[in-house]
C-alpha cells in the first residue's frame, strides 16, 4: 500500500521532503497555510529544523511519524514545517521568541502560534509523551486544546504581548560612530572568558566561533599582542587536536559537547569549513606554521570531494547520522581498528587514545561503548618525544595510516547530504578559497571562480539574488546574508584573480542590497527584502551566532567596495550600520565580533597597494605575489594593466605609470604615500609590519 504523503512532497527542501511520508499534515510556510487557521479557527503548530539535526531526527522518529501523535496534532492546529536554512528570517523571528518566553532556544524549534502568526507558546524538543521534568507533545497539544478552547483570550493577550517585545526589540535609537574603545572591550571580554586550559572562549557545549579568531589575529596584529595570539594558537591547536576534527576525512563538525574539543555532534555545516579555512589560513599567513596551512588542505580537500556539486557550487550540509545512529560514520571499535591497521595499531593506540572499551561516551547514558573517536590529546611533537621517535617520520606513518583508515571508511554508509545550495555560505567558502588560493593552493582560485560562476548564472538575476537552489531550481528571494556575503566573496575574489567582472558584480549586488534593505532612516540593513511576505517582524540581524550577523557582513564588504570604487553611498550605509546598532555593541562588544572586523578595517584600513603592469609578465606576478603573503586583511590591492584600464579602475590608474617599463607597485598608506618599487623586496619592505606571533619555524607542533 502506498505511503499517503502530505503537502511536503512538492517542495525543493530535503528537510522538508524528509517530513513528506509523515501522517501529520504538514503544509510549508505561506498564505494557505495561515488562510486555513483563519478559517478552521486554529491555532498554528510550527516546526523549524534542518535536515542534519540529530534531534530534529529523533522527534521525527518519535513523534512526528507517530500516528497517534499525528492525530492529536492534526486534530488541535494546522501544523507547518520550516526548514531553517531555507527560511532563515522566520527561524531567527521564532527563536527571539523563544528565548523571551523560555530563556532559551535551539533545533527543534516547535512554536505555536494564533492564526496571524503571533506566538505564545515555544520549546524545543518534545518526547510523545511526558517523561520527567519534560512535558510530551501528546500532553502539551491536550493542554492548548483545552487553552484555545476555553480561555483564548488569555492565548491572544500572551500573544499580543510577545509581538510587542518583539517589535521593542526592533526599536533603537541611531548611536556613534564605533571606535578603538570597543575594539579593546571586546579583547578584554574575550581574554576574560577564555579556557585557558582547553582553549575556546566558553564551558561546553563548544562551538567554534572562527569570527572570534578572526577579529583576535587582527587586533593583535595591529597592536602587537601576543596574548591575543596565544589565546588563537591555543584555540585552534587544540580545536585541529579535537575529535571536533574529523582526522580521517576532513573538515569540522558543528560543535563539541564537552569542554576539551573531544567529543562532537558529528553534522559538518559549510558555513563552519568555509570560516575555519579562513581562520587557519590567516593563522598561517600571520604565524608561518605549517600545521594551519595542512588544516587548511585538508578542510578544501574534504569539502571539493564531498561537498560540490559538479558544475561548482557547495552543498550546504553533512548529517550526523547514518544507519539511524549520530556518528556511525566516524566511529570505530577496536577489532574494526585491529583488522584495517594490522600491526600499525601497536604504534596507533599511542598517538590515539583508542581502546577495546572504547573512547566515546554515549551522549544519553555518558557512558562508554566500544567505540572509538579518533582524537588526540597532546601535541604530535610531544608524543614523538615520549615515544622516542623522529617527529618528521612519525608523521609520515600516521598519514600513511589517516590514509588506510579513509580507504575502509568509504565502505560505510554516508551520513545524509543536504544538497541544497545556499547562496550566503557559497559566498563565504568563495572567500575561503580565495584566500587561501594567494598562499596555500593556487588551484583553488579557480574553483572559487567556478563557484561564482554557478551562482551568478543559476541564482542571480540582474542584481538580484536567490537564496537557495536544489534539483535545477532557485527559489526564495535573496536576503542580506546572501547579497553581503557575496559581495565579500567576490571582492575577495578579485584581489585575487583581479578579473574586473567580479569586482563590478560585487559592486551591483551591494546596490540591489542598498535598494533592498538599506533603513534609510535609522541606519542599518533589515534581514529580508520586502518582497519576502508574511514575516510578524521586519528584523535587522545585527547580533553574532554560529556565523556572523548579516549587518556584519554588509559592513565589511561595503568598507572594502568603498575603498574600491570610491563609492560616498557605500561609505555612508557602512557608517550607518555601525551607528545603528553601536548602543548594543558597546555594553558587549565581545559578542559583535563579526561586526568589530569591519570596524576594525575603518579604523585599519588605510593601506592600498596598486600594481601597474602586464599580469601575464613574471614581474608583475612576483609584486602581486609579495604584496599577497602578507598577513593584511585589511589592505586594498589592485592590479591595473598597461593598457585598456577597465573603467572601474579608471581612478586608481591615474599617476601610476610603469617605471623604467617595469612592472611597478604604489604603496599608500593613511593618507600618504611612498616611492613607486619595482622590486619584490622593496615592496615587502614598504609593507613590513611587527609580528605579535613568535616564531614561524613550526617547531611546536600539534
């Protein structure tokens, strides 16, 4: 007999498709789906999840296929999934609800709502039924019947009063202009809040929070701080230790559930591999330690074998789950470990704490169950020591064995691929790999381009973005994530390929953003373009999580677009967004890191390299290549050619000939500049700043 499907069985999601076979009567979010409450006179049950949540799986299993849950729910409300990543305006609305209501939030995110999609009631997860200290959907669904029922005043007074703290949370006042005090805040929080044993900046659960690196690596460098640098090194070192890594294949899991990096929930978000490539490939621009730079192939090697599409662009996730368990892909027993390594295992299990008991602990019972992570627990130049081995060949045979192990994993059942395409994390993986394709791996310069490519032909139309495409659709107009990350990514991908059409579509999409979403009147960017209907709230998303916040974003790729084009606009809204939203930013600062970069480049920005000469000539190739290899996020270089300057560079040409028929660099820097080079050193010279990080020979290991 066939599976009855519901309303989910039409849409582009993979999350939502996930709930198609479910006897709950799902419709996606939209006017039906709203018209029906209004008519049947019910009140809304919403889910929200993504399709690698190990929780979101497990109350699919529990509940939402559960027949007689599905009776309750569909008897009580009309019920709508939302999938997070598809809709991130809406989740992020309903988890401001939640955290007003409950104090806190997570995935599942279940919010019930009056049919005008105000909410009064919010959680998380919920079992069938009522275990303790933790009320079942069954129950709960009884309970807001009964509530609806006899006393829906009460429901729509709660309601009313959510919306209108949600609306207060909107209302603020245009602030200053954000300085040197905030930066200094900020590393003071952070140095506050940082495990100086474990590394991070907070208790478990643990998440990586690259911005928080990023921003750390930039005020030190200006400011010459090494304890800055000792709070990243120690941070990333211990993160490339962690079973958070996956050591096999590459590429980070989401977060870790304890305080030393070791023990992970296993999905692997784009967003995370594309700003950890970043965050290590700036570490080994800055520090010179070749660890960074290896951590850096290997999260790109993972990603361009497991995660691209074959025209270009990057998928969005990796579950955590496979054959129905949370990280069966990436654990192994220790016969398992015996029958693949053979004889190696001797030399293994003292690299790797594994063992017959295993290593891993049972998220549920905390208790261990044969299985093992593959994580290690000091640097590698240490256990060489204590083994009494060259480090230089012990490292070799452990790659010979991470080689073997990879080879038997493949034989596994693959965790669940969300093959959904967004265009805010491509946008970030095309400034990952542009980035590191100036002093790590050339060749991925070209697959940063090919990734633009994808989305500017497939998911932009004359400026105007799409937020996702799946199965040779794009839908769901485009957000401020989506315009402000790609305007970033393709700036960055100009400094590297200087190919002008990326540059001019940079400066397009930071326009149709402006046109969009600019608040002309307070400063700042709204989440979502008014054509995105059917939203309580018009948010602005200034406020840092997993990723940075779309303002954060539209700062930073406006201050490098202005510097580029001259642009007084671009300069305008960027200073806009920092006064709209500086009242909040100074009483935690540490919190707006992602924000503060930008910041940080206002006020560290003043450096402009300028290029002149044919790019196809090795002196040109040799200015451009030294002016790359310095740790300079903040310097604005152009490449001008000889001839046919292109017009959005028709500024910088100006009284920047070849000098002697040489290819030539012009170095600017706060306003004043210096005498054109033609010599590789020189520019270096002209460029040399102190380094707040000792030692670039890698001799501390990991």
């Amino acid at each position: 007999m066939p599976l009855i499907q519901n309303r989910l069985n039409a849409e582009g999601s993979p999350y939502l498709r996930q709930h198609a076979d479910n006897p709950v009567h799902w419709l996606p979010w939209g006017q039906e789906a709203f018209e029906q409450a209004k008519q049947q006179n019910k009140p809304i049950f919403l889910s929200i999840g993504y399709s690698t949540c190990h929780w979101c799986h497990v109350m699919n299993r529990e509940s939402f296929s559960s027949p007689e849950v599905a009776e309750e729910l569909n008897k009580t409300f009309i019920c709508i999934k939302v999938d997070r990543e598809e809709r991130p305006d809406v989740d992020a609305l309903y988890v401001d609800a939640c955290q007003l209501m409950t104090g806190s939030a997570g995935w599942p995110l279940n919010i019930i709502l009056t049919p005008d999609r105000k909410p009064f009631y919010a959680g998380t997860y919920f079992p069938p039924h009522s275990l303790p200290g933790r009320i079942g959907l069954v129950e709960l669904t009884t309970s807001v019947a009964k509530l609806w029922n006899e006393d829906r005043d009460e429901a729509e007074k709660s309601a009313s009063r959510i919306h209108e703290s949600l609306l207060r949370l909107e209302r603020r006042q245009t602030g200053f202009p954000l300085g040197d005090q905030a930066l200094f805040k900020a590393v003071d929080e952070l140095k506050q809040a940082f495990d100086q044993k474990n590394g991070g900046f907070s208790e478990a659960p643990k998440f990586p929070t690259p911005h928080n690196l990023l921003f750390l690596m930039r005020f030190a460098k200006r400011n010459l701080d090494t304890g800055c640098m000792d709070m990243v090194i120690r941070t990333l070192d211990a993160m490339r230790r962690g079973g958070i890594r996956d050591h096999i294949g590459g590429g980070f899991h989401r977060y870790s559930t304890d305080e030393a990096w070791l023990l992970p929930h296993f999905e692997k978000m784009l967003y995370d591999q594309a700003l950890l490539m970043l965050a290590y490939t700036e570490a080994h621009q800055l520090t010179g330690r070749l660890r960074y730079q290896r951590t850096v192939r290997q999260i790109g090697e993972y990603c361009i074998r497991n995660m691209r599409h074959l025209d270009g662009a990057f998928y969005s996730a990796e579950d955590a789950d496979s054959e129905g368990e949370e990280g069966q892909f990436y654990l192994w027993t220790f016969e398992e470990l015996q029958k693949v390594l053979g004889k190696d295992l001797d030399l293994f299990k003292k690299v790797y704490p594994v063992s017959e008991e295993g290593n891993f602990l049972d998220e549920s019972t905390m208790s261990r169950n044969g299985r093992n992570l593959i994580f290690r627990t000091e640097p590698l130049e240490e256990t060489a020591r204590r083994l009494g081995q060259d480090y230089t060949i012990l490292r070799s045979k452990l790659e010979a064995m991470r080689h073997i192990l990879y080879a038997a994993r493949t034989s596994r059942i693959r965790p669940f691929r969300d093959k959904k395409i967004l265009t805010d994390w491509n946008g970030l993986m095309i400034a990952a790999l542009a980035t590191a394709a100036r002093t790590i791996h050339p060749c991925w310069k070209a697959t940063a381009a090919r990734t633009a490519d994808f989305i500017l032909e497939k998911m932009e139309n004359n400026g105007r973005l799409y937020h996702l495409w799946h199965d040779g659709e794009a839908g769901v107009d485009g957000m401020l994530h989506d315009y402000a990350c790609m305007a970033w990514g393709l700036t960055e991908l100009y400094a590297t390929t200087f190919d002008t059409n990326y540059l001019d579509k940079a400066i397009q999409l930071a326009q149709t953003m402006i046109d969009q979403m600019h608040d002309d009147l307070n400063g700042g960017f709204f989440a979502t373009p008014e054509s995105l209907e059917l939203i309580l709230v018009r948010q602005k998303d200034f406020r840092d999580a997993a990723l940075p916040s779309g303002n954060a974003f539209a700062l930073l790729a406006l201050k490098k677009l202005a510097v580029l084009t001259g642009s007084k606009e671009f300069e305008r809204c960027a200073q806009g967004i920092e006064q709209a939203f500086s009242t909040e930013v100074v009483q935690r600062p540490s919190a707006f890191t992602g924000l503060l970069m930008g910041v940080d480049f206002s006020l560290n920005g003043g450096t402009q390299v300028v290029v002149t000469g044919d790019r196809h000539r090795p002196d040109t190739s040799m200015l451009i290549q030294a002016a790359q290899s310095e740790f300079a996020p903040n310097m604005t270089l152009v490449h001008i050619p000889p001839d046919n300057v292109p017009p959005v560079l028709a500024h910088w040409a100006e009284g920047r000939p070849l000098v002697d028929e040489k290819a030539t660099a012009y170095v600017c820097r706060n306003f004043a500049c210096q005498e054109p080079v033609t010599d590789p050193g020189d520019l270096l010279e002209q460029l040399e700043t102190p380094s707040p990080a000792s030692g670039r020979n890698d001799k501390q290991e990991t």
